[in-house]
C-alpha cells in the first residue's frame, strides 16, 4: 500500500511537505527554486551523471537527484560555493559539447543544454571546449550519434537498458576519452539495436539526432559539411559570450515555428496505442516525439512508430477514384464515383435484398468510421452483414471474456501489467508484436523483480528472457491451462473468499474439469507432470497475476474456449479486480479494440448491445429512422462463403487487404471474382482492390482526424498532420458521402459529430466527447455521462445481473495435427520490422534495409535432417496451396516446427497455406494450425536475414549507466569535493 | 465476374485545363491581397531602379559560394578582433546609461557653447583659480567633474 504520510524538508529556509521515498531533486523541481539539471528526467529517474544539480545538504555539497528525502532534511541551494560547484559541473558538460545552436538543427526550444546554461546565466565558459577522438556514426538509416556533441550523461544508456530494456547502449568508461558504444564497440546499423528510436527521444541535445532532422529542421543547418564547420566557427566568434548565442538562436528558434508543425497523433502499427507528436515540415514527417504525459506510452516508441511513416508520401498512394472498364482501372472524378456505387448498392438491393449486401470496416481506421460503416449498413442499405477485420485475431478472445466476466476488454491499463507480480504470457510474441508494452513487462522483470511465465512454441525474446519458458504442443494451451486450475482447486489453493463473493457456477466447472488430470495433460501438450505442479504451485502463491495472450490462443479453432480456459483460471485464483491482476488480450491492430466497440459487428451494435434486443434495436430504430432487422448478420468468413454460394453479390471492404491476410487466399480471391460489385476503399492499389470494381482512395492516419482505442480500451484522440494527397478523403467522409447519394444526409461535419451520436446511443461511451480528449487526454471505457472513465474493470463487480462472474465449463478435443506426409508444422505472425501484410512497412527504405523480405525459419535439426543450408529455397505445400522462400536457419524454432512472418503479400505469404478451418465459436481462422511438407529447390544461397539485422547483434545487458565506473576514473573529482579543495 | 486487373488509366488532364486553374488559383489570391500586391510591385520597383533586384537576385542564386566566401574570409584571425569588437560595441552601448549621458551631454553642450561665446582673453591667475571656486557655477562643475574621475577610479 502506498504510504501517505509526508515529510517536512526546508529547502533555502522555506518547508516544504515531501513524501517519502521522493527524490530531493523531484520534490525541488515541485517549488519556485532553480537547480540546474541535465542528466535527471522524470521519465528515467536518477542517473546521477552530469553533477549539475549540487546542492547543500546538512552542511555537505551532494547530488540531489542521488538523494531521498528525510524528515528534516536542511537544503540550501544558493551559498556561493554550492553554486560554484554547479558552475564547474556544466563546465565540464561545456568541455563535451559546443554551443553553435544557431546553426544547430536540434535548436528547436527544447535542448536541454541550451537552457540549463541560459537559466543558470553561464556567460563564458571557463574551459575551452575539446573534441573527442571519433567520427560521427552515420552508419544507421535512422538515427546518427556525435561524440562530439555527447555530454555521456547517459539517458540513451538508462534508456535502452532499463526501459526498452534492448540492452544495446553503454558508455565505455574506460576510455582515455568515454563515450557511447554500441554492442562490443560496433558501428548502430551492424548491432543488436532494435530501432526504437527512444535514445533519441531521451537524448538532452544534438548528440543523437533521427536522421531526418538533420539539415531539415533549422535555417541554417542544410550546407556542405565544411561551410557548416565554418559557421559554427563564424557563429562562436561573433557571438561571443552565451548572452548574444541565445538571443541569436532563440531568435531562430522561434522562427521554425512557422514551418514546422508538431501535430498529435496516435500510433497505427498495433494495440498499445502509443501517442506523440509529430514534427512535419511542408509533407515531410521530421520526426515522432513521444511525450512524457503519452498516457500509454510514456517517452518510448518502437521502430514502425518513430520511424515507419514514409508509406504517407508514397508515389504509389492512389489520388483519385478508379472505376473498373474493362481491362483497366480508369481514375474518374468523386460524384462519378460515389453515384456510381450508390446506383450498384440500390440495384442489387432492390434484385436481391439488402442481406445481398455485405460491409467490412477495418481495424486500422477510426472509431468514428466503424461506426459510420455499420450506420451505413444497418440504417441505409438495411443489413446486418458488418463485421471487421479483428475477426481474423482477436474475436476468440473477446468471446472467451463475454461469457466469463462480461467485459471484452483487457481488465486494466498496461500499468497493472507491469505492476503484476507474475506475468504469464501465452502465444504471444509480445517484443515484437507488442514492443513498447513488452518493455514494461521486461522492465518489470528486470529491475523490479517480476517473474515472467513464457508459453509458446518459438523461443522468441520474451521465452529467451523468461524465468520459465515451456513449449506447449500446438494447439494445446487449453489443456495445461485446465490441468493448472484443476491442481489448484484439488489442492485447496483456490481463493476461496473470491470465489463465494464473486464468482457463480464453480461446482459444474470443477465438474467439467475432471478429464484434465497431470497425466492426459502431459500427454497432450509435451509439459512434464512435474512442470505442471511447479506451474500450479507458482501461480497459486503470488498475491497479482496478470496473463497476457494473443493470437497464438486465438488463431486455433478452439481459441475461444482457449481464451475462456485463461480467463477460469484467473477467476479461480483471485485475480480480477485489483490493480496488477487480470486478463490481457493483447490487441493486434491499432483499433481492433475501437472497430468492435463501434459496431462493426453482425451480431452487435455500438457498445456491444445485442442487435437481437428489441429495447436496444429500438433506441437505434428511433434515433435512424428506419427498421433494422432482428437477426444478426454475416460474419466476414460467412461472407465470403455466402459469396461462393451465391447469396452475397455486393462487397465493401475498407481498409483491409483480405485478398492477402484473411485465410486460403486462392478461395477468398475466388470468391472476388464472383461478385457482382466490388468496392474497395485503400490507399494502395492492394491485391485486394485489383478484384475490385470501384476503388476509393483514402488518407492514412496522419492525414485525418477521429479517434483509436487501444489494447486497454483507451479512446484516444488523433489531429491531423497533413492534407490528403491529391483527391484522396478520409474513411468517414467517403462513407457519409455515399449515405448522401442513398438519401441519407447526416451532416457529419466532423468526425466529432459522429462520436457525439454515438456517445448519445451507446451507454458505454455515454461520457466521451472530443472536448474531453483534447491533446494527451484520454478516455478508458465505460466512461459514465459525467466523464469518468474506468481504468481498471470490475473494481465493483461484474456486469452480470447478480454482479459476479461466471467460470464456463470447456471440454477439449485435439482438431488438429501433422502426419506422416505433412509433417512440418508452420507457426505463423508478426516480426518487429513490418506490420501486417507489409503495404506500409514496405514503403520504409530504412525497414527494408533491414528485413528486405519475409523468410522461413528453420530449426538446426531440421535443416540438418534435410541438409539444408542458410540461404536455402524451400517450397513449402499444403492441403490447400503453396508458398516458395528462402530459408533463415534459427534455434527460435526447435525440431519440425517453421516459422513464416505474415508480412509478404506475394510468393511467401502465408494464407496460401491456411485453409478454411476456423475457431468454432466465432469464425476466426485458425491460421496457426498448418501443416505442410517442405520440398528443397535449393540448398543454399543468400541469407534473407542481412548483417545488418539486429537478430545478428550482440547485446551488453547491465543494469543503468554505471556511473561508479566514472567516480572511480583517476581523473574524476567530485564538483563538491573541488569546491571544498579550491575554497 | 471480375478478374484481377492492375492497370490503371489516369486522368488525362489537359495542359490548358491545368494551366487555367493554376492561373485562377492566383487570380484570387492576388485579388484578396491586392493592396499588398500592390505594395510588392512597388518595393519590387524600388529595388529594380536602385539595381538592388539584380544584385539581390545573384546573392541568392549563388547564396551557397558567398556563405563559403563570407565565412571564410570571417574566420580569418585579423578578423576575428573586428567580428568581436563589433559584438562587443554593440554590448557597451547596451550597458550604457544613455539618460545620465543625455543629463551630461546637456551640459557639456551648454559648456561649449559658453566658452566659445566668451571673448576673454586674459590669463588665469592661481588665484583667480581660487576665487572662481567662489563662483557656484563653477564650484558646481568642478565638483562634478571629481566624482566623474572618482567613480571611473571605482569601475
């Protein structure tokens, strides 16, 4: 429990109340006093560098960043000699880095230096500054270091080792001359540096810069190297003194704010829902800055979120609307467009029926356009056949959380997982698919003694840095996962008061549990007996465990049950309802979370209030103004049945390349070439558009305005950065648009009115409204009418009608196995580098230098046993089609097991291997269950891994900066202690 | 029935067709800003008869050599003295009381004018010296030039 007692300190005579455990610089950085400060950020905490922040403690000269406060604590900050010893300190950082800021490209209001010395009134600098023996790192596509400039306070160490925790960074303190150094001393591009960009983030000044910035951000910066060495010279000379410096370069400073926008938006590459700003200077996007009070984030990033936004000036970007005649795509103007397809909607309605219709909103657009698609299904063409492309990952788990605790969502924010005691994370690859939230777990376990349960099949970073890894059998979480709860509840280690208070149905679950002992599930999953009490044991005896999972549950045709099995088990152990405990399905998409909560579903409205409800159909009924039918409509799986059958003839599907990513391509494409009509609304021409019969250009992110949530159910707001290329429209224009055509007028100004309405129907989101999510704010749901918003669920129990929840009782068959002639089993997903089919990642020349393909991991055995190499061209076939790569060969796979990233969309992508098997509760594929045999046509080549991917580096993990390494260099003296020397 | 086709026919726009909106877009830009289009032609004029136009428009085609020439020549030592004596120029006529200036320029002004309206002269005797102390005047200016030289002692 948090202690609320305070503390009195006086600092320069006045008393202050501090609480205990604060840091002395943190609770000055609280009053009116000044204490210069360079190395400190709140974000990392103390890493006790740049000596800059000395103060008078109790008659000694100390570090306050490196004290914690005590109850009459006397601090002075202003005798003469403590400021002395702050004025040798930023002499020192003033040896390590010259002030040109005029001509500096990082001169933007925010370097650190620049203001530390400006606020301290530092006119001269006693020492001259010197040079460091190193050339500047260019090597990386991202990012450059300059020792030169480098201060070693190290941030970007504390950052990389101790919150992305990639263990990258380090300063060498050993040199003659410290400074940063990557891996064992290698050039960035060549080491084991995931791209996340937060060093860069972290970094006080010029020293590490995004590559982007340099020569675009200032007036003055973009010359010839050597014109601009003599500038800096001509600048130090002609300004002489730091007065004149500042007011010529704050002067600039300002200037850049005419040209340079900084924008808020929302991050699009997964469900941790990372927010920043957004440096644009005309169309080019200068850099991403995550921000302190980036509610899920904090000041971190991962590689496709700092750096992954050069898809939006793509040449490839459509501009105008296409119409198919005959063999080409022909670009018409808007009205032609939209006329065109409303006229197609009303033919086909009025011949076949609205349910002859069907709709797909996307994952990756705003809430505002989920909504709007499923208005433009229900209220104006008349059908229930919605749905979204999060049916392809994460409806098992929705599902398996609806009839359990009755919220589908995680339980709370991302930082109860870190504040979890054990953290179990079950088919999820969360380092890479999940980069930033991963840190927060790994930070955990690092430093804050966490223990960390790994389930999946491929010993990726999280089963590397696990503290137990197990490899379940394929397929089988559900089994150990019952085993587990089972051993509990026959040991008696049940949370017994829970249970009674909260929990209903346990006697005919404990029933349904009696097929799960140790033996049939050792047998079925590969996890000892001895494992499984261990595990048992473990999870029985911590007091918060949070479990984590993905599609590696999900993507199985018991996914479903799978993410119910989790969800009993955490119910039977007590732990919903607290802070540090619950159920996380980690989130795929930026908004698979958002496009579901807004409706884009066939069973549920906004809100997920059941169609089939008469009160609630008829709150919407009332508020459109048109009968909406009764019976729930098609799933996007059914749809595309429907469309083999004949019964479907009218697709439109936003945002979404299904062509590639939804499962067995070859049917799902002949499917498209069975439709009547085809409406295809992207920003690419995909796979999926060439099917298609009208082609609608929409804006990325960046170029819109609306609304994300996040994996923790957190609305957040995004501005928009850019204008629309060419004639290109935002998703929910484009849909109000064609309402318009249809004779609907909604007089949506903005995606504004839009949450309005909805927030007006759904009771869910009664309380959200764009004024209340202005800039960082945001909103967690159900937010209640007067605003408040519910971080954590189920803190007053569950939405049920009794207020508890319910344990579902699950049985298991095996559905799924190699045999004798397909015999390799393909585990399938994300990596770090690119995103989804890769349409955006792809467009990245600094992503793609460094995974320039998708490849088929292999394990040493394997390759051994078909004398294969790296490099190698295999063909891999299945029962429904087949995909040819290279191959990487790897020890994160083990035995027959192949990993294929998802992120191709031509010879290697993987849904020429899936089939049409889906998880029988909610349609979703089960994309992980596939076999194949594996033919070589070529034993060795080139490796599709190149040298410059971080999977080659080597890694210097250490806890922070180690500092004591520079207090104990010969020539390092204590600021305080020189004062004391000198005076 | 549709295949999969990935040719795409863009719109041909006509030059006259893009040439006329382009020109429409700046008709009304310039009919909104008239009076500083106006301006403009004005100071454009200005600068063309002083031959500022061409010189302005050479300096910045060829900005990136005469940056190169002009720091160049700034970093050389003898003018490193001159580029920091400028700046520091600049810094003592900020320090610089100019209201106390003004009080004794004042009377400096009125000094000179004096001194060159009088037609005396005689010589100044030690005593004369003497009694002119007598003259409030000149006791007051006397007095004002000590603690001028007292305070530049102090400084």
């Amino acid at each position: 429990m948090e202690n609320h007692d305070h503390l009195i300190v006086t600092i320069d005579g006045e008393d202050y109340l501090a609480s205990p455990g604060q840091n002395l610089l943190d609770l000055i950085n609280t009053t009116e006093t000044f204490v210069p400060q360079i190395c400190y950020n709140e974000s990392l905490g103390p890493i006790q560098t740049c000596d800059t922040c000395m103060v008078e403690l109790d008659g000694e000269i100390v570090r306050a960043c490196g004290t914690t406060v005590q109850a009459g604590m006397n601090v002075k900050t202003d005798p003469v000699h403590v400021n002395t010893a702050q004025k040798e300190a930023l002499d020192r950082i003033l040896e390590n880095h010259e002030l040109y800021c005029t001509v500096c490209d990082y001169n933007n209001g925010s370097c650190e230096i620049h203001n530390t010395v400006q606020e301290f009134g530092l006119e001269h600098q006693s020492r001259p500054f010197e040079s460091k023996p190193y050339e500047i790192d260019n090597s990386s596509p991202f990012y450059r270091y300059d020792p030169d400039q480098c201060i070693l306070c190290g941030r970007c160490v504390e950052v990389c080792q101790d919150i992305q925790v990639n263990e990258t960074l380090l300063i060498d303190w050993n040199r003659e001359r410290p400074r940063v150094v990557w891996d064992n001393d290698v050039p960035i591009d060549e080491s084991s540096c995931v791209g996340c960009g937060q060093c860069v983030t972290a970094c006080p000044c010029n020293a590490l810069m995004e590559t982007s910035m340099v020569g675009e951000a200032g007036y003055m910066t973009d010359h010839e190297p050597g014109l601009l060495r003599s500038m800096i010279d001509v600048t130090k000379t002609a300004e002489p003194g730091y007065g004149p410096l500042f007011a010529v370069s704050d002067t600039e400073a300002s200037m850049r704010e005419e040209r340079i926008d900084k924008t808020k938006t929302v991050c699009t590459y997964c469900g941790v829902g990372c927010t920043f700003d957004v440096w644009t200077k005309d169309r080019k996007v200068l850099k991403v800055e995550p921000q302190q009070e980036s509610p899920a984030n904090g000041i971190s990033t991962c590689i496709k979120g700092k750096f992954g936004w050069d898809y939006v000036n793509s040449e490839e970007r459509l501009t105008k609307p296409l119409i198919r005649n005959g063999e080409s795509f022909v670009e018409v103007e808007w009205d032609e467009a939209l006329n065109y397809t409303a006229k197609r909607f009303e033919e086909i309605k009025a011949d076949k029926g609205a349910d002859a219709l069907g709709f797909i909103s996307s994952s990756k657009a705003t809430n505002e356009e989920s909504y709007s698609m499923q208005k433009l299904a229900r209220q104006v063409i008349g059908t229930n056949n919605v749905d979204n492309c999060s049916r392809y990952c994460q409806s098992p788990a929705t599902k398996g959380l609806f009839r359990t605790v009755g919220h589908g969502g995680d339980s709370g924010s991302i930082d109860d997982i870190a504040k979890a005691d054990m953290v179990i994370t079950i088919g999820s690859n969360t380092a890479e698919s999940h980069p930033v939230l991963a840190s927060r777990i790994k930070r955990s376990q690092k430093l804050f003694g966490q223990t960390l349960y790994v389930f999946d099949l491929r010993k990726q970073e999280m089963g590397q840095r696990a503290d137990r890894f197990f490899q379940p059998k394929s397929g089988t979480d559900l089994v150990w996962l019952s085993a587990v709860t089972k051993y509990i509840i026959d040991q008696g280690w049940e949370d017994r008061a829970f249970i009674d208070q909260w929990v209903n149905d346990f006697d005919a679950y404990k029933q349904s549990l009696e097929p799960f002992t140790l033996e049939y599930a050792e047998e079925m999953t590969g996890i000892t007996q001895a494992n499984l009490t261990e595990i048992a044991e473990q999870v029985a005896s911590v007091g918060k465990l949070a479990i984590c999972w993905a599609m590696g549950v999900t993507q199985h045709q018991l996914g479903s049950d799978t993410s119910t099995a989790i969800s009993n088990l955490l119910l039977v152990t007590g732990n919903y309802m607290r802070e540090g405990t619950g159920a996380y399905p980690l989130r795929g998409h930026n908004n698979v979370q958002g496009c579901s909560d807004f409706g884009s579903m066939p069973n549920f409205f906004p809100g997920y209030e059941e169609v089939a409800s008469d009160e609630v159909r008829q709150r919407y009924e009332n508020a459109w103004g048109v009968d909406i039918p009764a019976t729930p409509g098609l799933d996007n799986h059914e749809m595309i049945g429907a469309i083999h059958e004949g019964e479907l003839q009218s697709l439109y599907v936003l945002g979404e390349d299904t062509g590639i990513v939804d499962a067995n391509i070859n049917y799902v494409t002949a499917a498209f070439e069975k439709l009547d009509f085809f409406v295809v609304q992207d920003l690419f021409l995909t796979e999926t558009a060439k099917y298609a019969d009208v082609i609608l250009p929409a804006v990325p992110s960046l170029e819109k305005e609306g609304t994300f949530t996040n994996t923790e159910r957190r609305i957040q707001r995004l501005y928009q950065a850019l204008d629309p290329v060419g004639d290109s429209r935002p998703d929910w224009r484009i849909i109000r648009d064609i309402a318009e055509k249809l004779g609907y007028d909604w007089l949506y100004d903005s995606p504004s009115d839009i949450m309005d309405e909805a927030a007006s129907l759904a009771p869910l989101f009664a309380g959200v409204s764009y004024d209340r999510l202005t800039n960082y704010n945001s909103l967690q749901w159900p937010v209640a009418p007067d605003g408040t918003d519910t971080p954590l669920l189920f803190t007053d129990g569950f939405p049920f009608a009794d207020n508890k929840a319910k344990l579902y009782p699950l049985s298991f068959e095996l559905r799924y196995d190699t045999d004798d002639e397909y015999d390799l089993h393909v585990n399938n997903g994300r990596v770090l580098e690119h995103f989804h089919e890769g349409n955006m990642t792809y467009k990245s020349p600094g992503i793609t230098s460094k995974m320039p393909t998708a490849f088929i991991e292999v394990s040493p055995d394997l390759a051994n046993e078909r004398g294969i190499n790296e490099g190698a061209e295999v063909k891999l076939i299945s029962r429904t089609g087949e995909v040819t790569g290279a191959v990487h060969i790897t020890d994160r796979v083990s035995g027959n097991e192949l990993y294929l990233p998802l992120n191709d969309n031509g010879r290697t992508a993987i849904n020429y291997l899936t089939d049409n098997n889906v998880d029988k509760d909610t349609d979703t594929p089960a994309y992980k269950e596939v076999a194949v045999k594996m033919e070589v046509i070529k034993k060795k080549g080139k490796s599709p891994l190149p040298p410059n991917n971080y999977r080659r580096g080597n890694p210097q993990p250490q806890v922070s900066v180690r500092v004591e390494e520079k207090w104990e260099r010969d020539d390092y003296i204590f600021p305080g202690s020189q004062v004391k020397q000198n005076g | 029935m549709a295949e999969k086709i990935s040719n795409v026919k863009r719109m041909e726009i006509p030059e006259e067709t893009i040439r006329q909106n382009n020109l429409e877009e700046v008709a009304t830009a310039v009919s909104n800003h008239k009076t500083s289009i106006l301006k403009g032609i004005d100071l454009l004029e200005a600068l063309n008869q002083s031959e500022m136009l061409d010189t302005l428009t050479a300096l910045v085609k060829h900005r990136e050599a005469a940056l190169s020439n002009i720091t160049r020549e700034l970093n050389k030592s003898e003018y490193a003295a001159p580029v920091e004596n400028i700046v520091k120029l600049v810094q003592i006529a900020g320090k610089m009381d100019v209201d106390e200036m003004q009080y004794l320029a004042d009377r400096m002004n009125h000094a000179v004018k004096e001194a060159a309206a009088s037609e005396t002269s005689e010589k100044t005797s030690y005593m004369d010296l003497l009694k002119a102390l007598k003259d409030p005047e000149i006791n007051r200016s006397v007095t004002m030039l000590l603690q001028f030289l007292r305070g530049m002692g102090k400084a």
